[in-house]
C-alpha cells in the first residue's frame, strides 16, 4: 500500500463526519501530520472540534475525525473551531467501522488505509493474490479461482476479479455458486473438455440450494456489519439485475441472486450505483481513433491488432461469453462473462451459442455505439 500521506489520499475507512461543520476561510501552505507521523499540505476548509474538513491541490476535499491528526493538529483544529463537538451522535449501522472491521467480516486484507478508488489495482491485487489477468496501457485485471477451501464474506467464491483503469481500482466482480463453474471441467488446455464426471441429474436442485446458502451468508456478513439492505435495479438493457446493496465510506456492495444462474457480488463506486450502473457513451471517434492506433502493419504483410484485454474463462465452457467480454471491453462497452451467459443461456458447465448471444445483447452493444457485423 502507498504511503496515504506522501500520494496526496487521506480519504479512509470509518471517517465519519460527526455534527455540523463550521465553515472558515480556507487557510492555505498548512503542513498536517497524521497519528504515524506522515506529512501532507492541504487547505482547512472546515472543522467542529471533533471532525475536520481539508482540500487537498488537486481541488479534492475529504473529511476525517481528528483523531486521524497529530496531538498538535488536533489542539490546533480544536482551536479553530467556533463551538464544541457534540458530545452524543446518532450514527449510521456503517458511521461507526474502520477498514479493519470490514476486513474482518470479508476474511481478506480488503481495504487498505484509502478508499479502494484511489487503490493502485497492482498493490490491491498483490494484497490479496489475486493474479494478472490482463493489461494493456489504459486497461488491468486480476483474476483468481480460488481453491474450494477459499472464502470471501464466509461463502466460496468460484471467481475474483478486480478491474483497474488508467492506474486506479474501478470495480470488483466475485462469484460465487454458479451454473458454469459448479458444474466446469478438469482444468485447462485438453482437460478444459474432460469432465470429471457427467453433469448429475439432480444438477438444477444443487445449483439452487448452493445459491440459497451462498447468498443467504453473504447477505448475513453484510449486514451484520451495514445494517439492512436497499434493493434496486442495476444494469442496463438484457443484463440489469435486481440487486441487494450495502453503502460503506464511497463503496456500494451490490449482491445478487440471478435463478438458475449465479450469486454474484460487485463493489462498486456509490456514484456508480447512484447511476444504475448505467455508463456514459463513449464517442465513435475517440474509440476509432484508439483502436486505428493499435493496428500494426508489418513488412511481411503481418497485421497485428495490440492491447486487447484477456479474458480467463477458467475451467468450464464459457469461451464465447469470455471472447464477447474481451471484444467489448477492447470497445469500452462494460461486460462480464457470467452475465453474457446469462444473456446468451448458456448450459450447464457452459456451451453458448454466438448466435444466440448476439440477439441478446445487440441493441446493448449498438446503444453504446457500436455494432456487430457477422462474417
């Protein structure tokens, strides 16, 4: 993890803004410590006496309790302040956690000393072994199929991933029972077609008690930490989901339970769910310009197409939602596999007709601007 101070990023995990701030003149060339003695210079912008708010260069403001500070800056916040704190507070299921709580309830060095969307996907990723999937100059991703003895919010999950963009963390994907991994083959290269045993009989009633427990414990874990839920729609067009969501300091825990399909847990920005996981449109011309500059043509006739991102199937039949997943991100249309499948009814253990799935999912692809044309 990066040194929060010396990076400019002290928003953190359980800073809570406790009463009404007095606003003050921003007093600017201060030098704040924090409790371990790193430096940062920001403008105080407001504080009560219990809670300050700072504006860092960059114009960003974040706030955070005094007890984040030095003893001479909390005298010195104290000072500044125009009324005492309040002496009682009523606080969110969430006002009260820090970074080492959630962690605690996820199982895993989750969250570091920053908010996850000022996190370098590289660090987050080696915090958590989860390895390189992909990479590309504006691109990230890291991947892991755990083991069956791996847990993540008490519940198995079958696949991690953390997306990273222009060298910042901009979500989180885990699933957990699901009908392509549950049912999946060996293992890869010649064994990736090798059943370890027929898809059993019973293989839909499996699939249902898995997700029943998953999303039960998953949805326990939170909110014995966040308190109750709020459900919502998330998604756009053939793949927009019913989703459970818990807030915490910037991030949105979106759970949902797809019948017949996965149980599935995003993080997300809370601007992000705000929005319905809707996403702006990025211009035709930009992405064109983009993509002509990742054409290399080669003296011996050669073309090579660069910088498109790599999608891991893992060990079960999903190469068509997993290539769909690739070509969309490569245009900046937000995908994921698990979901493709959905769209495009993919068996059990995986087999997706192309076809199928691009009926599913075309007027998705041409509200983003772009299109399919079949060869």
């Amino acid at each position: 993890m990066k040194n929060a101070f010396r990076e400019g990023r002290i928003l953190g995990a359980g800073w809570v803004l406790i009463g009404m701030l007095n606003v003050l003149p921003a007093l600017h060339g201060r030098t704040f410590t924090d409790n371990t003695g790193r430096k940062i210079e920001a403008d105080l912008v407001a504080t009560d006496g219990a809670s300050a708010t700072i504006k860092m260069a960059n114009g960003k403001e974040y706030t955070l309790p005094l007890s984040k500070f030095s003893e001479a800056d909390q005298a010195y916040l104290r000072e500044q302040a125009s009324e005492p704190a309040p002496t009682t507070t009523t606080e969110s299921p969430s006002g009260s956690l820090d970074a080492t709580r959630i962690n605690d309830v996820i199982g895993h060095q989750f969250f570091g000393s920053t908010t996850l969307w000022s996190d370098d996907p590289d660090e987050v990723a080696k915090r958590l072994q989860w390895p390189q999937e992909s990479r590309t100059p504006r691109q990230s991703s890291f991947r892991r199929y755990p083991r069956a003895d791996y847990r993540f919010l008490g519940a198995r999950p079958y696949s991690a991933v953390l997306y990273g963009q222009e060298g910042k963390v901009t979500s989180v994907s885990i699933v957990f029972a699901n009908k392509g991994d549950l049912f999946g083959s060996v293992g890869g290269a010649e064994a990736h077609f090798d059943k370890e045993d027929e898809i059993p009989d019973d293989a839909e009633e499996l699939l249902e008690k898995a997700m029943e427990n998953d999303e039960a414990r998953i949805g326990a874990a939170l909110s014995s930490v966040l308190g109750e839920s709020d459900s919502q729609r998330f998604g756009e067009g053939k793949t927009r989901t019913r989703v459970e969501r818990w807030d915490w300091e910037g991030h949105s825990f979106l759970l949902t339970a797809l019948e017949g399909e996965y149980v599935g847990l995003q993080i997300q920005p809370t601007a992000v769910a705000d929005a319905g996981g809707k996403t702006a449109r990025v211009s035709d011309a930009d992405v064109r310009a983009r993509i002509r500059a990742n054409v290399e043509r080669r003296d011996n006739g050669d073309v090579i197409i660069a910088n498109l991102p790599m999608v891991d199937q893992g060990p079960k039949g999903y190469c068509v939602p997993a290539t769909f997943e690739r070509c969309m991100r490569y245009l900046d249309v937000p995908a994921d596999m698990y979901l493709l499948a959905m769209a495009g009814q993919s068996g059990l253990g995986g087999g997706t007709s192309p076809e199928l799935l691009i009926r599913s999912i075309g007027s998705d692809v041409k509200r983003k601007g772009r299109r399919f044309d079949e060869l």
